[in-house]
C-alpha cells in the first residue's frame, strides 16, 4: 500500500503510465537459431568453463547463527503536534474602529507609552535619539474611507505636533499592533502587511493621476508578535493641542459636492498587504528551487507513497497514480518560494505530470527595453527555458543552441519537442505545446487541450495556463514598438492531457482551470492598469483511459478516475464554505488562501499590479470507475480528511492532510478499510534571529503513519544543526541549514538590497516500524550521515549573479544504515557512499581509491558495502565508476555570467565487487560496460575471479534501430562469449549463448 524512503532504500511514486514492457515482448517469440544447437552441443558443454572458473566454494564464510532473545512488543508513541493545535477562525477579528488620539512622542521605543486611535493600538517614538516632535497625532479612518482611497486594510492620517521654533519634520516610528484585524484574510495576509503613503486626493479622486496609494514607507512586521513599525520623517504642525482631526469630514449643512479635509502637515498611510513577505511570495508559481534538490539515499529526507490501485483495462495502459509525501520539500519552503500548500496537503504531490516556463519581472529586465519609466508589476521574456516534471522526477530541459533540439539534463533518451497549432485553442499566443517522447515510444502530451478527432461542443482538457508576458526587447515574442501593445498570454504551465503507446491505446487527463484577474501594465500615478485574465493555478478533474488515439471521442472510455474537490475552508454546522462565500466578510474561513490577491473581472483591485498563484481547491475525494454494459461502476473511493494546524509563530495554517481513507465496491457492498492517519511534528523552518527583522517560520512534518494494515511507521528528525550567533560560511556551509536571499517588494532591504535568511533543512535519524495488531517487535533503524551536508552555489539565469548563493542541497558523502535495537540484538550495517555533483571533488571507495566528480553524477552510488555487525568486518562490497556520454546538448549562459549548461547520458561504466571469504581473504569480481552513442549498453566484459583466469565473458548486444519511434531498447541480438570483450573468440568453442529477437 505504500512505500517509504529515508537515507538509502525505499520508493518513489508519481509514474503516470501502467504498461506492459516495449523490448523483447514486442518483437513477439524469441527465436533461437536452430544453428547454434551443434555449436552448444559439441562447443558449449565440452568446454572446461566450470573447472577454469576455480569458484572455490569451499573458501566462502558459513552462515552464522543470528542471536535471538525475547523482546517486548512496543508501539510508536509520539503525539500527533496537528491535532493538539487546531485552529479556528478568529471570530474576533475585526478592522479597527474609526477614532483620533495624541501620543507623546518618546525618545525610544522601549519608554513608549500605549495609546488608541479608535480601537487601534499603537506606539509612537523618535526614529532617531531624541524626539524632533514633542506628539504626535493618530487617526484611523472608517472602512468606506479605506475602499475610497483604494485601500485594501487600513487607513490612518499622522500628524506631528511640536512648536514653532522647533525643527520642521520628525522622524517618527509609528508601531501599529495589528492582531486585533490580523484574522481578516487567509494566506498570511497579516505576515505581509506593508505601509504605503496616501495622497490626500485618493479620498476624493483615487482614479485621478498622482491620487493612488504610492511610495512604500520603510517598516519591519513582526508577525509572532503582531506589530507592524513604520518609519517615516513627518511635517511639524506648530500645534501643541490641536482642535481638530487630521482628517476631518463635512458638516452636517455642508453641500453633497463637501469633501473631507486634510491638515496640511496630516500624512495619510495605508496598512496594506503584499503579495510576498517574510513566510513565502505568492508572485511565484509553485515550481521550488527543492525540486531540483538531490534526492535519494544521500538527502536523508523522509518520504512515503500510497499507491492509487486503478482498475485494469484491454492494452494494460493506464495511470499509476499515487500520493507521495516528502519532508525535503517542507525543508523547501522558504521566504522566497510560493508556500500555500497544495490540494493535498504540505508535503504531499500527485503530479501527473508538466512542463513549466518562466518568466522575469518586468522591473528587472530593464536594460535595453521599452519598458516605461514608473514601475509595473508584469512579468516579461527573458529566454526560452523549461522544466519537465514527469514519472515522479523533475529536470531542467535544455534547449542546444546548434540543432535548436531539446534534452532532459540527466539525458535518458527522451526526445523532446515544442511545437506549435492554432488548431490547438489553448490560450497561449500561438498555440504551443509540447510532445515527449520516451525511450520505450509512448508519447506524452502537454497543453494539447482538443484531442484527436475534437470538433465544436466537444470537451477540451484546459491543460494549458497562460498568463499575460511582455516582450520588451526586439525579436522576442509579442514585441511592438511601444510596451504597452508588447504583450500576450503566454503558458506558464502546460500539464499533461495525452498518451499514447505504441500500440495506440491511449488515455486523457481533464483539468480545471482557476482564472484570476490584475491590473495590468498599471500607471504608478494612478495606481491603475488593465484589468487582464490569467490562471492563477487548477487541478485535475479526471483521468479516462483504456482508449484508441483513434477514436479518444468515438466511444467511452473502459475506465476513469474522478477528483472530487472543496474549498480550502472547513465547513462547520453553522457555515458550509460554499464557493459563492469567499467574501471580504468571511475571508478569515479560508486561512491558506490569499483573499487580498483574489480579483474578479468585474472588481478594482486596484493595489493587485503583478499576477499571483495560488488556489481555493484541496482533493476530497478520488474515484475509479469501470465501464459496464455502457455504464461507469464505481471500483474504489478514496476521502482525504484535512485540517488546519495553528503554528504558533503568528503565520496563517497550511493545509494538512489527516487521514485518507479507501473504500471498496463491489457487488452492491461497500467495504471500509482502516483510515491511514498522519502525525504530524513542527518545526522551524527558519533560522529564528539570523535576521533580526524577521519572524520565525514554522511548518509540519509527518512524524507517524497509522497505516490502514493495522502498523505504524514512527519518524525521528534530527535536531535543528544552526543558530543565530554562530552561523556558518555559504561557501563552505556543510551544515543542515541554508541561505536565502530575498526581499520582499515593498519593503526592501537597506539600500535596497535584499537580505541574507537561513533557514533549516532536517534528516531521519531513526525510522521505527510497529506491529499494532499481532504484536510483533517493532523493527528499528538507525541513520548516521558523515562527509557533511554538501551545499552548491546556485546558477538560476534568473537570479542576479551577485544574489546567487549556496543553496541547492547535494547530500551527504556518506549514509550508513543499522538495523535492529542495540539494547536487544546486534545490530546489522551497510554504508553507502554518493557522488554529489560537486566539480572538482574527489569521490573514493572503502579502500581510498578516488573518482572525479561532475555535476551528471549526483546522486549516484560509489559504493554500497553490507558489514558483519556494527563494528565488524566487511562481507560484501560494489564499487561503481560511472560514466557520461559527450554533451547530448549544450546551451550558453554567458549573458548571465554562468558557465554553459549541458545535457549528458550517464550510466555505471564499471563495478568491482569484493566479498569476505574464510579467513579474511578477499574475493574479487569485476564488471566493464561500454555504451553507444544513445547510452545503451553495447558490451559489457566480467572478469570472474580476478585472482584467476579462463572464467572472463563478454555480453555484446545489438538493437534494432528505431529511433524515428523512439523504441530504443529493442534488442535484436545478443551474444556471450567466454573471453574478455576486446578480445576475438574461437568459434563455436567461446560462445555460451547467442539470442536473436524478431
């Protein structure tokens, strides 16, 4: 039902295609030639080859006996940290009431004195030593005032009072506590506060130019505490007791053109919310910078998967769908990606798969273009670049510069395509979309939308999302002369919707899209643009199979998989959380979603300048159905149960996911299994004080897993490995923490320069698996990880060079895995050591001898070795040499200051194994592989023994070309020979075998 992953061993779910093998099985029977019978007969089994092998049995070790002793049943104990903290709406959340008061101004903040503007708390003192104003005065604004001024939060006006001989502004810090409002709105609204200053026209004329929300006003937000600090220099007001308010409305005789009037020293500010801040930056989609994180055994991340079982069909092609979790993509989340969860819950992925472009801000692609003076928040062209994310993996695909053709960076063989059709009707500009073909010939399609044999009313798979790119420099797409008319909707993201095999069946992917709107190339004075469409994020709706590409309209489908999907609120007996519900005045309900950023075609929107991501949907419910005598029967249901967990550090919850439970149907039955429960234990994502600033960051991890068999699956993470005083140096960081570099855009760094964050990232220490039902001791291992934690530099082309740092997580040298309790039996040991990718480093086995790394080699093994016990003396050992092809592809970076980027086939290119045989003597073995220019293996040569001769042989296989399919492992013949390869047999007396496939 599942399977796990942590330091070595384990699996991985996300492949998207059920099918039966492409080789052997598609040529049909193997032959064998009748020929070689003599050759076998007379050759073969007269040969001397066993004698020569000399395999001296009798040298290897006898089996040991394994020490037992009577153990005590246990069970995995740990709380669930989810469910202790729930969380709930804060009912008493409210926008502060409108009210005027006069604070004494201290000289720091510390002797400040709490006062109320309305129902608002706050503080105020001298930004700088010694107050230039002796009070200053504070008014909040009602809501109406707030929506007239196009203000999304709070309104207030600042005054200072002083004399006339004193100085003519104040630096002043005003310190707003916000947590009486700081439950309006979801998606970390509060954590994103920001103060903007107000021309006093914006309560009369905000759609007037210079009558918008403008400049950003130095201020640091607190929100574990729930106070926001702006800093800001105030006109004096010669006025120690001023008679009126800052603002003050018109009389109850004046005219019904009266306007509200603003003191000529008041300063009007907005308390308002960015779309990024300190726990995340919804500007971005949800493609991370973890996602292209080494994995495997050297991360020391916990992972975890649930397979979805889907009913089988004529062809046996279908989708292999699953739930994976991963806690290295929590240790992901930081200032500077997307962090809502997604429609499962934290952590958790069902990817069928897609392909991701990027784009660059506007604002910094401003050399060279036709960009206009005021700043805009749309994104713009950098270059043509794209991410893969299929079968559960996901890699940057690089584009050659020579022959225009595009590879997976860890070239597998794939080929890759971008093409183009308006008869596609997908949104993007023209038409593109793309088709990956794999090694074994099915084809994968993405942004496809009208399927084969599509006509008008016909469903289309809305797989593409677009949104609105600038093309501001000449020869990139949309460019015009002005930038204004230099743009179109272009894909963001193309998800998969079409497969085909080679033998034509086929399936669809169905998804939904989610459209949002913002104000486009917007005019800074006016703080307006074009209210413009894109698709802020979707899900799948569903999958249909056991189809032909001939017919994918002409008849049903023999099966299907349904999403059934609910608003990210929890519905409770007084409120269902219907769509139509997500308002201003119930926003607080949906805690992970951004309100502020969410914007209807008929709204104004008018602080909404860039597009954001994010969605309102979480997976309830999976489906599979099977079509019977023109009718779909259900097979299997699966229901997610989810929650909220509060985090304590003052952050909005993210989505977690409780429970999944799977009922079968059958027969008119329904059978329930146990529901597969999941513990959760937080813990800091960021480096708490690393910038004073900032406040911490807290996320969940699974701890546990109650699985639906009756076991538990206990995690121990290890503790945090980094402090404030004593963090590391990025460059030579070895340490389980990171750096970051990230500023949010309305409250820059000093000198507008972004800061420097750390943030945590954890390994599995132990792993515990329980019997809860028989009573069966509970199985233990241990993981230890030596060598470090290796940290390179980044090479984003869309970071400055001067903003990359050493952030993508390579692993660690070395992972050794015991299994067993210590205080019950001895415990057993294996160690495997990894290539990380790092250039110029040397890799060596458990005997010194050292290999060059290269970044195609992350991840792979150097050396895998299973010892006699903890402590004890090796018995086996395979050491791995790998080996990578010339670059499949090669694009340039020199523009960006980054070396070339390239694609590469790698495979193993030798392994010697030695193992432990009566007295200590070692026996060796040795394996040479050669490849072809498609990195298949062409030969590969075993020694046997290397402390003999007379028992070396050589496997040479040729294929059969295919590759306008793509069919690249079809095996037309191979033969074995008892001699080393590179040498010439003797005929028929070398050969053990020879098969020929047809």
């Amino acid at each position: 039902m599942g399977g796990l992953m942590a330091g070595s061993g384990g699996r991985t779910r996300g492949a998207f295609a059920r099918r039966r093998p492409v080789g052997r099985t598609l040529r049909g029977i193997r032959v064998i030639a009748l020929s070689l019978i003599g050759y076998l007969i007379a050759g073969l089994l007269g040969a001397p080859l066993a004698a020569a092998a000399e395999l001296a049995l009798r040298e290897l070790d006898k089996p040991k006996p394994v020490p037992v002793s009577p153990v005590e049943p246990q069970r995995f104990a740990a709380a669930d940290e989810a469910a202790k903290n729930p969380w709930k709406p804060d009912a008493d959340a409210a926008w502060p009431t409108p009210g005027s008061t006069i604070a004494t101004v201290a000289d720091t903040q510390s002797k400040a004195s709490g006062k109320r503007a309305g129902s608002l708390p706050f503080r105020a003192s001298a930004a700088k030593g010694k107050a230039a104003a002796d009070q200053v005065q504070v008014q909040v604004l009602g809501q109406e005032a707030a929506r007239t001024a196009g203000v999304d939060g709070v309104l207030l006006a600042v005054r200072a009072l002083g004399s006339a001989s004193g100085p003519d502004t104040a630096p002043l810090d005003i310190e707003l506590d916000y947590a009486g409002f700081a439950g309006m709105y979801g998606g970390d609204w509060a954590s994103r506060l920001t103060v903007r200053e107000v021309p006093a026209c914006a309560l009369t004329s905000s759609g007037r130019k210079g009558c918008a929300p403008s400049a950003a006003v130095d201020s640091v937000n607190d929100s574990e505490a729930g106070k926001l600090t702006a800093t800001l220099a105030a006109p004096v007001a010669a006025t120690p007791t001023p008679t009126t308010d800052p603002v003050t409305s018109p009389s109850l005789f004046a005219t019904a053109r009266a306007t509200p009037v603003v003191a000529p020293e008041a300063r009007l500010l907005a308390v308002t919310a960015a779309a990024s801040g300190a726990t995340g930056d919804f500007t971005q989609t949800s493609l991370a910078p973890s996602g292209s994180w080494e994995a495997g055994g050297s991360s020391g991340g916990f992972s975890w998967s649930y397979e979805l079982a889907t009913p089988p069909v004529p062809g046996e092609f279908g989708p292999d769908l699953g739930l994976s979790y991963s806690s290295q993509s929590v240790d992901g989340r930081t200032a500077a990606t997307n962090n809502q969860a997604n429609w499962i819950g934290d952590g958790w992925t069902m990817e069928p798969g897609y392909i991701e472009r990027r784009y660059t801000s506007c604002e910094e692609d401003k050399k060279d273009g036709n960009n206009p003076s005021g700043r805009v928040g749309d994104q713009c062209w950098k270059k043509e670049n794209a991410s893969l994310s299929l079968g559960g993996s996901s890699t940057p695909l690089v584009k050659d510069d020579a022959s225009g053709e595009w590879r997976k960076k860890n070239d597998d063989g794939t080929r890759i395509a971008l093409l183009t059709s308006s008869n596609r009707g997908n949104g993007d500009n023209n038409g593109e979309y793309w088709r990956v073909t794999a090694p074994d010939g099915t084809r994968y399609y993405f942004g496809y939308h009208r399927l084969p044999g599509w006509t008008e009313g016909k469903p289309e798979t809305n797989s593409t999302w677009t949104v609105p790119v600038y093309g501001n420099h000449d020869g990139e797409p949309c460019h015009a002369t002005a930038f204004k008319d230099s743009w179109c909707q272009q894909a963001w993201r193309w998800n998969l919707d079409y497969v085909v095999d080679p033998h034509a069946n086929a399936m669809a992917y169905y998804w939904t899209k989610e459209t949002n709107h913002y104000q486009r190339n917007i005019d800074p004075a006016t703080y307006k643009g074009t209210m413009t469409p894109y698709t802020r994020g979707g899900h799948l709706d569903r999958v249909e199979y056991g189809l032909r590409s001939n017919t994918m309209y002409g008849r049903k489908a023999a099966a299907k998989v349904d999403f059934t999907v609910a608003e990210r609120c929890l519905p409770t007996d007084d409120f269902d959380c219907a769509a139509a519900k997500f308002t201003a005045a119930n926003a607080k309900k949906w805690p992970d979603t951004p309100f502020d950023q969410f914007c209807t075609a008929s709204a104004t929107c008018e602080g909404n300048s860039s597009p954001s991501f994010f969605t309102r949907k979480r997976l309830t419910q999976v489906t599979t159905s099977a079509l019977s005598e023109g009718t779909y029967q259900p097979v299997d249901t699966w229901k997610l149960a989810h929650s909220f967990p509060a985090t304590g550090d003052g952050t909005d919850p993210a989505l977690w996911l409780a429970s999944l439970t799977r009922t079968g149907h059958a027969g008119g039955k329904d059978i329930s299994l146990p529901a597969v429960t999941f513990r959760a234990k937080q813990l800091p994502n960021r480096v708490e004080g690393a910038v004073d600033e900032v406040p911490p960051y807290n996320r969940y991890r699974v701890q546990a897993i109650d699985t639906e068999s009756g076991s538990t699956i206990g995690v121990t993470y290890s503790e945090a490995d980094c402090k404030p005083g004593s963090l590391p140096t990025p460059s030579t960081n070895t340490k389980r923490c990171y750096p970051v570099i990230w500023s949010p855009p309305e409250s820059p760094g000093a000198d507008y320069e972004p800061y420097q964050d750390w943030f945590h990232s954890y390994v599995v220490t132990q792993m515990l698996e329980s019997d809860n039902t028989g009573g069966a001791p509970v199985k233990r291992t241990d993981y230890r990880y030596l060598g470090g934690l290796a940290w390179a530099k980044g090479d984003d082309e869309f970071t400055k060079a001067k903003h990359r740092t050493y952030g993508d997580r390579r692993g660690y040298e070395r992972v050794q895995v015991r299994g067993g309790d210590p205080a019950q039996t001895e415990q057993s040991l294996t160690e495997t050591r990894y290539f990380r990718g790092i250039a110029g480093a040397k890799v060596a086995d458990g005997e010194g001898k050292e290999i060059a790394d290269h970044e195609a080699f992350a991840g792979m093994t150097r050396e895998f070795a299973t010892y006699d016990g903890d402590g004890g003396s090796l018995l086996t050992a395979t050491s791995s040499t790998p080996w990578r092809s010339a670059a499949t592809a090669t694009h340039s970076r020199k523009a960006d200051g980054l070396p070339d980027v390239q694609a590469f086939h790698t495979g193993t290119s030798a392994e010697q194994n030695r193992g432990a045989t009566t007295g200590g003597k070692l026996r060796r073995t040795e394996t040479a592989l050669t490849f072809d220019s498609l990195g298949r293996v062409v030969t590969a040569s075993e020694t046997g023994d290397t402390a003999v001769t007379g028992d070396e042989s050589c496997t040479t296989t040729r294929y059969t070309p295919s590759e306008e399919k793509n069919l690249l492992g079809l095996v037309a013949e191979s033969t074995v020979v008892a001699k080393p390869c590179g040498t010439t047999p003797k005929l028929p007396a070398d050969l053990i075998s020879q098969d020929r496939y047809y």
